[in-house]
C-alpha cells in the first residue's frame, strides 16, 4: 500500500470488536478498511495447535446467552462442546457438586442438599441467579452499583460460601480476586450464567473470530500491518496512509490509549493457564473445578478434553488450570500448581506432562465502581471513535457489543441507515 488510500470507515483491530463493526459496517453497505498489525485476526482470542493439542490462550468460553452472538454468529456451525452447567468445589477430603437449577432442574435436590455453605445461603443465591436472569437488564443496571463482594454480602450470603466458592469462581470470570468489580458486572455474569451454556468449539476458541470475520470480503482485512498513528481523517501504517471520514480504533485498551492519548488507560488483569496432558483424566466429566479450602492459588480447572475431545490427541487428556495474574512461570510455580492439582482432584500430578503455560498480562480489562450501564461513550469528536470490552462489559459479549455499537455511532455520524440492531 504505497499510495494513500481513500475509504468511508477506517478500523484499526481485528479482535472481535474490529470484526463486529466491520460486520456492521458490511452489511449497512459502507465502504470500510480494517487493519490488523497481527499475522492473524481475533486479537486475544486465539488457538495454538501443537502436536495434536488445541490449546487456546487462556482457558475461555463461549456463554450462549450472550445477546449479541446471534447477530454474527450461527452457534450450531461453532460445533460447540458443552461444559456441566455447574461446579465441583473441593472442601476438605470431599468434592461437592453444585448444579445450576435453571438449566438442569433435575439438579436442584442434590445442590440443595450439598455441603456447602447453609440451606440458605444456597437459597439466597438461587433467588439472586433468578433475579438477574428473569429481571430487564436495564432495571438490573439502575440498580444502585457497589462492588462484588458488597453486593454478594448485601444478598445475605455468609462469608463462608463467598470465600469457598464465589470469589474463586468469580476471580477466575473476572480475572478480580478482590472482586472490586463492579455488581453491575456482575448481575450481567450472573444473567448469562444463568441462561446460557458454557462451551468451546470443537476446533478451538480460534472459531469464533473466524467465524465472525467469515462473511466479510477478505481483501478489505490488511493483516500484518501496522498502525502508527490516528489523526482525525487519516491512519498512518508502516504501509502507508489511509485517509476516512471516520475512524474505529478498536485495538487492546493500551494500544487504543497510545494512538488516542485523550482516552483513559484502563487497568487490566492477568490471568495464567496451566494446560497439562495425561493419560486418563482425573475425572471423567466435564465440570469446573473450584477450590473450596480457600488457598487462592488456582481459580479454576477443568478437564478440557472431557467436553471436547478434540483438545487433545487420541487416548490423552487435556486438563486446564487458571491462575489469577501473570508472573514469570518457573519450575518452582509449577510444582506449586501440581501439588494444588493433585489435592483438588485427588489424583497424582506427577507424570501429567507440561503441554505448555498461556500467561495473558491484559487479560481483561479492570471494571471497579462506578461503571453506570456499562456503555462508555464510544464517539470522541471529529469523525475518531473507540471500540472493545473497556468501552462495555469485560467479556466476549462487551467486545462484540462494543464494536456493534461503535459502528452504529459510525453510521449516524455519516447519515448512513443502520443495518438491524
């Protein structure tokens, strides 16, 4: 590209959030440009292929229930490979099981009758699952906003069952292990928990950025270049200028805060995943594992291979374990992580092999109070606006909301009539 090229809509990302505004964009029949400085499209959601093991960069999933998917996606061609709709927590010697009633109300005796936490701190919890999955998000979202923890304390649950369950499985959602994420956050975690199913393609998390990007006309994707700066009207690469009536800067929060030095930085959070293979699984099901005698070491883990098979190579099994942030991975820490394994899953760790260590420094980014209706303004003035999960929720669903919705700022701004919302 050596000659300055001239388009309606300049996007600068090809995460989901790129890939969701140019959906936008495509379909309202604009003339749009997207520009990538990876070798690939889908930013933090990417799958490595190594020796027959589908190892995505940090164990993530993909909630049915999330709103916009339907819009970009058809969930049946993901091939998705379901997770338990619940949790296993190691307590002690025991492993209890807790189901989600709503979508397996055949579960609900048993949940009722675990051993943990009280019969009613299990019936609070029920009620506000319920709340926030029966309730209209927007009276969920003028809810007078607090911090997770407030807000579970203010629901009427003991410290018991916050500590030996919620805050590892909310740290290991929100990558928060203080869980000063806002409650708004998560009254909408807990409505897509509620709803949904939690899977994985069955060819990796790689699929669904394919399958976003898969209707657009390929050679309006510049993959491998990359951005040097945004001034209103023009974005300069290492390939040469692009000049647009309007510009989406739909990078990661940092990249986004350096080519848009108005726009504030975010904090993000790391998370960790440990993938290890062996021979026979741990267990033979394909359900979360949270650690209930709070050591705060491992958030989670879960036997990949027990959803979806073809994670792992013929006859070995992939299991996955999530560590709230980032530090240099040594010996030291992965012993620590297999003692953890072993004590969780009542199994030895020993001859499980080291398949590979996935550290993610802006895992998410930081939603701390206040975050209102979780909708950031996405137009910054003279024809530059902003896209991604910092501009909404910090989930799958906040980056292709975030750049559904830039676009639809785009499309205003130009007077052009906006596809379906």
């Amino acid at each position: 590209m050596s000659q300055p090229v001239q388009v309606d809509v300049a996007i600068i990302g090809g995460g989901l959030a790129g890939l969701a505004a140019a959906r936008r964009l495509d379909r309202a029949g604009v003339e749009w440009l997207l520009v990538e400085a990876a070798d690939r499209l889908g930013g933090r959601v990417a799958t490595d292929v190594v020796e027959g093991w589908r190892l995505d960069r940090g164990f993530q999933v993909i909630n049915t229930a999330y709103p916009r998917l339907p819009a970009l996606v058809d969930l049946d061609a993901l091939d998705l490979r379901y997770f338990t709709p619940g949790v296993l927590v190691r307590r002690g010697g025991t492993l209890h099981r807790l189901e989600n009633p709503l979508r397996d109300p055949l579960a609900a005796p048993q949940t009722l009758a675990s051993g943990i936490g009280s019969l009613a701190d299990r019936l609070k919890f029920a009620a506000l699952a319920t709340r926030c999955a029966t309730a209209d998000p927007r009276k969920l979202l003028d809810a007078p906003e607090t911090t997770t923890e407030e807000a579970l304390r203010r629901a009427g649950l003991s410290y018991r069952i916050i500590e030996e369950v919620l805050r590892p499985f909310l740290s290991g959602v929100l990558a928060d292990r203080a869980l000063d994420t806002s409650s708004h956050v998560l009254a909408m975690v807990l409505r897509s928990f509620a709803r949904g199913r939690l899977g994985v393609p069955a060819a990796g998390m790689a699929a669904l950025p394919a399958a976003v990007a898969g209707p657009l006309p390929y050679p309006q994707l510049l993959i491998g270049a990359r951005t040097l700066s945004v001034s209103p009207g023009q974005v300069v690469t290492d390939g040469g200028e692009i000049h647009a009536r309007a510009i989406i800067v739909a990078t990661d929060p940092a990249t986004a805060a350096t080519l848009l030095p108005t726009l504030p930085r975010p904090r993000m959070h790391g998370l960790t995943t440990y993938y290890f293979g062996t021979g026979e699984p741990p267990i033979s099901e394909p359900t979360l594992l949270i650690d209930g005698d709070r050591r705060e070491i491992i958030a989670n883990t879960v036997v990949v291979s027990n959803a979806a098979p073809e994670y792992a190579p013929a006859g070995r099994s992939l299991i996955a374990a999530s560590v709230v942030g980032v530090s240099a991975p040594s010996g030291a820490s992965e012993a620590v992580v297999r003692t953890e394994l072993a004590r969780m899953y009542g199994a030895p760790t020993d001859e499980w092999d080291l398949i590979s260590i996935a550290s993610v420094p802006e895992a998410l980014p930081a939603a701390p109070v206040p975050q209102g209706r979780l909708r950031k303004p996405v137009e910054l003035g003279d024809g530059l606006f902003v896209a991604g999960d910092h501009r909404d929720s910090p989930s799958i669903q906040g980056a292709l909301s975030g750049g559904w919705r830039a676009a639809g700022a785009v499309l205003a701004m130009l007077g052009t009539a906006s596809a379906a919302v």
